[in-house]
C-alpha cells in the first residue's frame, strides 16, 4: 500500500499544515466533471490512503486539499469530499491520542494526531457548510459539527438553529448530533439534554423529530432508561405516516428488480459462489428502508438485555404500516432471537406474517432470517410451506432456477428454511436445485437436513461429488459441502462416494479435503466398511 502512494509522488505534497507542490492528478480526479473519473478517484483514495478507515500521513497531508475541493463551488460532488472528511476525523477521533501506530512498512506514525488537528483547525468550514443549499452537502456537515468544533456550545447552538425550516432527515441528524456534543462535552450535557427534552414532547413537531428527541435523549442518560420510555415510543411509532419522508421499500424492490443487483448476473470467474453470494448478503444487510431505522437500533441497544420491552418494540415494527419500517425490522427481530433467549414464538409469528406474495423482496429476507433461526422457526412452518407452494404454482415448478433473481431468491430461502426444519416438502424445490445446477450449492447445504429422503438425494449428491475438480481451488467449498451433506445423509451409497472423494483428494494431494472426506466417512461408522482398503494405506501419510 505505501509503495502504492510513494509511486504518485505523495512526498511532493509537503506537510499537514498546507499543500505543498502538485497535486496528483488521481487526486484531482475527484473534482473532475465525469462521474466516472471522480467515481475512480474516490475509490483509489479510500483503498490506497484510507483503507478500512486506516490513517495514515498521507492521510492527513491531503486534508487541505480535501477542505479545499469542499469550500469550492466548482467541485461537482462536495457531499462525498465533506463524507470522506467526516470519515477520516471520525476514525482519528477513535484512535487513541497517545498512542502511536505503524504504516505497512513498520513507520511509526502518529498520523491522527495531525489529521485531526488539520480538521479541528478548520471545524468553522463546518458551520458553513450546514447552511449549503445543497443537502448533500449538508448532512454530513451536520455529523461534523457535533464532532470536531472546540466550542460545544457554539456547535449546539448553530445546531438548534437548523432545525427550523430544514426537511425532516436534516432534523434528525441535528438531533442526534445535538445528543453526540452533549455525550462528548459535559459542560452542554444538561442545556443539550433540557433541549431534547421539550422537543419531544413538542406535538407541533412531525413525530419522527419527537422520537428522535426521546430516543436521543435516552442516549445521554442511558441509566434513567424508565418504563414509560417504550410505550411512548410505540405510540410515536403509530402516528408515523408512511412515505412521508422517503420510506416504503422501493417499489423496483417489489416489482421484483433487486437494487444494485444486475439481473441473472453471475459471479466473476474463478470467484466460489458462496463467496459472492456472501458479499451480496453484506450489501443487503447494510441497506436502510426507513429514516427511522438508525434510531430504533439505537434504541435496542439502549434497552440491551430488556428483552420484553424490546419485544413490544418489535412488535410494533412488524406489524406497522411502513412496509419499509417493516422490513428493516426484520433484521432487528432475527437479532434479539438469536442473542437473547426466551420464548420468542409470538416474534417469528409476525416474522412469517411478513410473507406476501406480491413483494418477493421483502419475503427473501423474511426467509433467510427464518433459515438462521434454525429450530426456533418452527412456528413459521407452514408459512414456509404455503409461500413456496404459491411461488411453485405462480412461477411454474421450476421457480428454483426462474430468470427473475428476486422471484428465485425469495423461493430459495424460504426452500432452505423449509429444509432445516427437516421438512420434505422442501424436497421437490431442492431436487431441482441439484438436477439443473442452477445455485445447486444452496441447495447442498440443506439436503443433510433431510435425512428422510436420502433415497433422493444421495445419488444426486455422489453424481455432483464425482464431477467436483479437484485441482480448482474455487471448487472447494463446493466440495467441502458435498462431503458433509454425504455424512449426514450416513448410507452406503455414501460410503462408495465419499470413498472415491478421498482417492481423488490423495491423489491431487488435496489434504485438506481428504481430511474432510475421511471425517465423513467415519461419521457413517460401521456403513463405511467398504473404504477400509482406501483408508488403511493412509494410516503412515
């Protein structure tokens, strides 16, 4: 990585304390009129000088430039430079002020200690900037100012000044940032928190502005959390109406097109599917529906172990009248249940009423988070079973592999959640994953769960082990979950191909592999006899 910089010339560019030389043309990129171009610089500044948030001394020598390319009015994307400020002093303020840290190449630096005091140096850009005409300039200039002005209570009050007249996101974002500066300065904790006080129980304000008041409020004294906070939250939740400030879930999401998702696209040659698939899920999970999301899982984590409260909370979530509240409480819902234990029946009830056939977006993530749930999904059974019978009978019996992406992953999670619940009427939908070939690999993971059809599966199972490639390492996990679905479904038809897995591994000297495959052959006990003469050799490798 640093080799990376010192090949644009970083060293031309002088100290944190103001630029010093040119500046490098991918840099400059970023102000460039084609989006392309300024798409390409963004990317290449954040993988090469903020890597995962990493700060490193060329980091905090750009900052000029940076706050240089904000304050212009010629800069065509000023909301992402001010973000990519935002984000580098957020992650200085994280690291500790003492400390020292090394660069790639063992260089002990102390860089964000220098960035943030380029940025602290010039926190009054801040204050102009929330007074922009452009909202995406902003907003993250909102975050800003509850972070890097030396003067907290200055920052409150510019901050109460913005919320007349501002849209409703920008009043949220001075809401929590006002609760922010007081966590941070507690010489503005009592004004700051007085202040959130009364705007929440101002009923001229929109409701989402009073529950964010009262969940930020909860905030700065977490410890005087009392029983009447979550009623008044559901009752806050209930006056909300949908699509008021850009909620619902996007309606190319329930026409069937997933977002940022090329339809029918595949993954990159040489790339597991498995692992795509997992980036795919991340890019999921980091989508936000409602405005009101960050604030309701500011608000679990407030309530933390008070599972009853949070229950009532979600309660309300689920069954709300934002259809895009609802859906981002799904996640919030697979979360409690799987982290804290109780009965959590009434729970996956509301999760399994989340199925409507119309909206195979949001029924694919009912689904996966059913599928994770294992046992305890066991109430949304037949819900499972009723949602993929009507996507059978709508799509056709082979709705498994349908050319509608969204349409096959909402079928395919709920298959898989069927599945591990060892339920066979999963079975049709799985055999027809592993017939066509098309994701046979989800398919795979769930066929050990359906012992009761090993008849079925088990030579289809040995057929996609026999063509497995041994010596393409993308192949691998496939591999690996072949031979596990073979030990689990334990019959000597098994045996015979876990057999051959093993001399096709020795063979490619694949041992870690052949450790996998000779595990599943002693999972299946005295039904594996017919291995001995493979396995015996192998007792002095």
């Amino acid at each position: 990585m640093i080799s990376e910089l010192d090949s644009v010339g970083w060293e031309s560019m002088g100290h944190a304390s103001g630029p010093a030389g040119d500046v490098p043309g991918w840099l400059t990129g970023m102000a460039s009129a084609d989006p392309g171009v300024r798409n390409q610089a963004f990317s290449h500044f954040y993988s090469a000088a903020h890597h995962q948030g990493d700060v490193y001394p060329c980091t905090a020598a750009n900052l000029p430039f940076l706050f240089e390319m904000a304050d212009s009015p010629a800069t065509p994307d000023r909301g992402s430079v001010i973000e990519l400020l935002l984000s580098i002093g957020r992650e200085s303020l994280d690291m500790d002020p003492e400390g020292v840290y090394f660069t790639p190449d063992g260089t002990e630096s102390r860089a964000h200690v220098d960035a943030l005091a380029v940025i602290r140096g010039r926190a009054e850009a801040f204050v102009r900037w929330v007074k922009d005409i452009d909202p995406l300039v902003r907003r993250p200039a909102i975050e800003g100012l509850g972070l890097f002005p030396g003067d907290s209570a200055r920052a409150v009050e510019v901050l109460r000044g913005l919320l007349p007249g501002s849209g409703t996101v920008e009043r949220l974002l001075v809401v929590r940032t006002v609760a922010t500066v007081a966590l941070r300065d507690a010489a503005v904790h009592g004004a700051a928190a007085g202040w959130l006080d009364v705007l929440a129980g101002d009923t001229r304000q929109v409701p989402e502005v009073r529950l964010a008041a009262l969940v930020h409020r909860a905030r700065c004294t977490p410890g005087e959390l009392g029983d009447a906070v979550v009623p008044a939250v559901v009752g806050l939740l209930r006056q909300i109406t949908p699509g008021e400030i850009g909620g619902g879930v996007d309606a190319s999401c329930r026409a069937g097109a997933e977002p940022g998702v090329a339809e029918g696209s595949a993954p990159s040659p040489g790339v597991p599917p498995q692992i795509a698939a997992a980036f795919e899920g991340l890019e999921r999970q980091g989508r936000v529906h409602a405005p009101t999301t960050s604030l309701l899982e500011a608000f679990h984590t407030l309530l933390d172990d008070r599972v009853p409260e949070r229950t009532a909370l979600l309660t309300e979530q689920l069954q709300g009248a934002d259809p895009a509240m609802r859906y981002d409480a799904i996640r919030m819902a697979r979360d409690l249940i799987s982290q804290w234990r109780g009965d959590h029946t009434g729970l996956v009830v509301l999760l399994a009423g989340c199925f409507l056939s119309e909206d195979a977006y949001t029924c694919a993530s009912v689904a996966e988070a059913l599928g994770s749930l294992g046992p305890v999904s066991e109430p949304a059974r037949e819900a499972l079973a009723s949602y993929i019978e009507a996507t059978r009978a709508s799509h056709g019996p082979h709705v498994w592999a349908s050319p509608d992406r969204l349409v096959r992953r909402a079928h395919q999670e709920a298959v898989r959640a069927l599945a591990r619940l060892g339920d066979l009427r999963a079975l049709p939908s799985v055999l027809t994953g592993l017939d066509e070939a098309t994701d046979a690999w989800r398919a795979v993971q769930v066929t050990g769960h359906l012992s009761g059809a090993a008849g079925d599966l088990t030579p289809r199972l040995s057929k996609l082990l026999a063509e497995v490639d041994f010596l393409d390492p993308s192949q691998s996990m496939s591999a690996g979950a072949l031979v596990s679905a073979l030990g689990q479904l334990a019959g000597p038809m098994d045996a015979r191909a876990l057999t051959s897995a093993v001399t096709a591994t020795v063979c490619h000297k694949q041992w870690h592999m052949a450790v996998s495959a000779l595990n599943a052959l002693a999972s299946l006990g005295p039904a594996a006899a017919c291995a001995l003469e493979v396995v015996r050799p192998l007792a002095g490798a």
